[in-house]
C-alpha cells in the first residue's frame, strides 16, 4: 500500500503522504503543496478533494451504498428510528435502551421555543417562504439561548446540539402554520419525535387531532434517510461557517441557506413541480428531450448527483415509503406518481442517462411522499433542513472536537487585472 505520491513540477518532484482510510478513496495529503511549490491545487465544485477527515458517513457513489457509522441506510430505515439515528450520528454507536431513553427524555424536553420567538414570526409577511422564516429564526436562536452558544464549553456544545435537534420540528410547524394563518401548536411530551410534528403542523384548537401511526412512521423514516450524507454542500456551509467559531445556531443557519437552492436540498420542491409541469405521462418524452438538449437550461430534478453513479439508495426507501402512504391515504391513482414512474423508466433506458449515470434521487420521490401527507410543496425543503440538522450539527460537533481544526481558507486562481495605479476621474475616457 503506497505511502507516499511524487508530483514532478519541472525538475522538481515533491512528495506528498498518502492516507489510507479504513473504507474508500485513499487521499494525497498535499496541504504543504503551495509551501514546497508555490502554487496552488484547482478544484472548483471539489469533485476531487477531501476537505476533512470523518468517521460519521460513508458513500460509495458508483455502488449506490451509504452507511451511518458503518451501518447501511436501509437497514437503519428499516429497523431503527429518527432519534435513535440521530444518537448514532452524533456519539458514533447505536444507544443502549437506557441511553436511548435517556436521550429522547432530553430531546422531547428541549421541544419548547422561547415565547418570544411567536412575536418574532410576527415580523414576517404571511407569504413568506418557510425556508426565508427558518433561515431567520434559526439565526436567530443565538439571540435568545446565549447560555449555550460558547463553543469552547463542552457542556453548552452539548446542549446546543439536543436544542437543534429538539426545536427544529417546532420551528418548521410554526413556519407551516404561520404561512396559512392558523395558531401554533405546542409540542406534546407524551408523542413521539415525528407524531409530535405532524400534530403540530396539522392539530387545530377546536378538535382533537388524531396522528395516524403508519404516516407518522413513514415520516420518520424519512427524517433518517435525509439525516446526513458526508460533505454535501450544506454540510460543508456548516463546518466552514463553524471553523471561524461562529456559534453552532448561526451556523446552522448557514446550512439552512445553502440547503435551500434547487441543485439541492431544493430540488423535492423543484422536482414536484417539473412532475406537475410535465402533468401527465404522455407528456414525460417531451421533457426528456429537454433535459438532454445542450442548448436548453432544464434539468431533470430529483435526477442524477455529484457522488452516486448509481442508484441512490435513499430513492429505493423513498419510493417504498411513497407507496405505503398513498395507500394508507386510499390514494389509488396519484397522477404525479404516474408521471414519476414513466419518467423513470423512460430516463433509465435513454442512452443520455446511462452514459452520464444519471438515476433518480433522493429528492425524485419525496416531494410525492410529502404532498401526499398534506404538506404544501414550499415545506418540502423545510422538512429536509429539519431531518438534516442531525447530521450538521454532528459533522460541526466532529469540527470542532478535531484538535487539528483551523479556520477554512481556500485560494483561488487570479485571472483580474494585474497591479496598476489609480486614474483620477478627469483622466477617465
Ligand atoms: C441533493 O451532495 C449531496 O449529497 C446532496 C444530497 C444530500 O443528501 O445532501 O444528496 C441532496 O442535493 C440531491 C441532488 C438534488 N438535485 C437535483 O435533483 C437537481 C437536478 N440534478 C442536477 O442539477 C445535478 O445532477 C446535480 C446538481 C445533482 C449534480 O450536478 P453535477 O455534479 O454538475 O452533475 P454531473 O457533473 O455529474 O453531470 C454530468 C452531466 C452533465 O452534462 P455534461 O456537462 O457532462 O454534458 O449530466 C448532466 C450535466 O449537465 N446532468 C443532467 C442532470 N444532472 C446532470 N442532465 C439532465 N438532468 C439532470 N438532472
């Protein structure tokens, strides 16, 4: 097994040490390139660089695996639940059924926002988009939990990851309800983790509301698959905000924004609405062109990644979930799911597709799952951030315990004007 990797710039060759991980890529440590010789590596979109070590997320993009600290999505989909992922993500094992209930007793009693945070909601236009509301609010609990935003105390680090994980359900109701002007609903202790959000997103004060077990399991199923994915985009937001020190609200915050654009975490909006666009299944060839016309910006959404080259695995668990609930619902027929499935077999057999690996992902049949369930497509991208906090804030936590972290600093290659002396403006043409 190699140790170390030559680079031959002229007549000089550098060395640089190879590091072998315990499953994966191999990566050439070339953090003294730049000192040994002066110039600077280019990756744009860091398609070839690793920007950290991690022991939490394994994806292995051509075999279409992902593991949660060793253990495969699906069986942790299948057999475990949310919270249970949630305490796997973070402290690196599965919890004992005393360390499980221990945990979810602290989460369930963290649910509570400050009830200043209801005239804070005020402040929005009721046609907000939940995501600008949660962008917001989630900032903003580092101004009314300041007991818990000094990183270097292990204890407030602690209890600003189990206020995270507890108070984004709460968050993401009050966004939902504030949107469609009913009253927010307070969490209930005696519910389970998504039972208690589906209840506080669809209860209202004159009458009992009933959770139906198989949606609420079928949410929470949901929450695991989005937990966490390695590096994505939102994750890297969250350790490079993180590595200046910013408190973990702020830079929760930070992955809430960049979750929000449609190349990703965006995309379940996105993707519903191409389905709704594209209407009905004679209709799909039309679009298929499209997305393989070079000249044509539209891009299939919910369709290909920049890891997996092969099916994403969390989109077999999805379309699973989507069938059990739209049965559960009675809904025999869902038009949308129609278009879906003849867009998929279409696109898995067209020549563009399987040359550039492209296949559906996990964001291809959610928004179906979530539509279903009674949730307006403006908060698809709302319960993604919810499900993926877990995975921030445990990517953040493994940031900041690493005793070799520094702040994030990337170059760049300089392509402007080279030097040159200011022109007064009587001299300008
Ligand atoms: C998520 O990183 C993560 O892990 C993200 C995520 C997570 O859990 O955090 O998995 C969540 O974000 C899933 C992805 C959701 N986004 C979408 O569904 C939006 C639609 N998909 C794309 O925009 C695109 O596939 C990306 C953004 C996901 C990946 O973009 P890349 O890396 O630029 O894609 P690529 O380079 O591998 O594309 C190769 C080729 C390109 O054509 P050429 O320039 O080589 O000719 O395939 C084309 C692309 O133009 N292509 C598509 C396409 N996706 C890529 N063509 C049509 N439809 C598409 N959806």
């Amino acid at each position: 097994m190699s140790t170390s990797s030559k680079l031959t710039i002229d007549d000089k060759t550098l060395d640089f040490p190879v590091k072998h991980g315990s499953i994966g890529p191999d990566v050439y440590d070339i953090s003294k390139l730049y000192a040994q010789s002066g110039a600077f590596t280019y990756d744009p979109g860091f398609t070839s660089t690793a920007s950290c070590e991690s022991k939490i997320t394994y994806i292995d993009g051509d075999e279409g695996v992902l593991l949660y600290r060793g253990y495969p999505i699906e069986q942790l989909a299948e057999h475990g639940d949310f919270l249970e992922t949630c305490y796997l993500l973070l402290y690196g094992e599965l919890p004992s059924a005393a360390q499980k209930h221990a945990f979810v007793d602290n989460v369930t009693h963290h649910t509570m926002v400050h009830d200043q945070m209801n005239r804070f909601f005020l402040g929005f236009r009721r046609d907000a988009h939940p995501m600008a509301i949660m962008v917001a609010s989630v900032g903003a609990l580092s101004a009314f939990y300041h007991d818990s935003t000094d990183i270097s105390d292990e204890t407030q680090r602690m209890i600003a990851q189990i206020r995270m994980i507890a108070k984004m359900p709460t968050l993401a109701a009050m966004a939902y309800k504030y949107s469609i002007g009913q009253p927010f609903v307070y969490p209930k202790n005696d519910l389970d983790y998504a039972s208690n959000f589906l209840r506080m997103c669809f209860a209202v004060p004159c009458e009992e509301y009933k959770v139906n077990p198989i949606l609420a399991r079928a949410l929470d199923r949901i929450f695991t698959l989005h937990a966490d994915h390695e590096q994505n985009a939102s994750t890297s937001t969250v350790r490079l905000a993180g590595s200046s020190g910013a408190n973990p609200f702020a830079c929760i915050a930070a992955g809430i924004a960049c979750l929000w654009g449609p190349a990703h975490g965006g995309a379940n909006e996105a993707a519903l609405k191409m389905l709704s666009e594209i209407g009905t299944p004679d209709n799909v060839a039309k679009y298929v062109a499209k997305a393989k016309d070079k000249n044509d910006p539209f891009r299939l959404m919910g369709f290909g990644h920049r890891v997996y080259k092969n099916y994403d695995p969390r989109a077999r668990i999805m379309q699973k979930t989507t069938h059990e609930v739209l049965s559960e619902l009675g809904i025999k027929d869902d038009p949308l799911l129609d278009v879906a499935i003849e867009l998929e077999q279409i696109a898995l057999k067209d020549d563009y597709f399987i040359e550039k690996k492209l296949y559906p992902n996990i964001d291809f049949y959610s928004g179906i799952t979530l539509k279903a369930m009674g949730f307006p497509t403006s908060m698809f991208t709302v319960l993604f951030a919810l499900a993926r906090t877990v995975g921030w804030i445990a990517q953040w936590k493994e940031m900041i315990e690493d005793p070799s972290q520094k702040i994030g600093r990337p170059r760049q290659l300089y392509v402007g004007s080279p030097k040159r002396d200011y022109m007064p403006v009587s001299q300008r043409s």
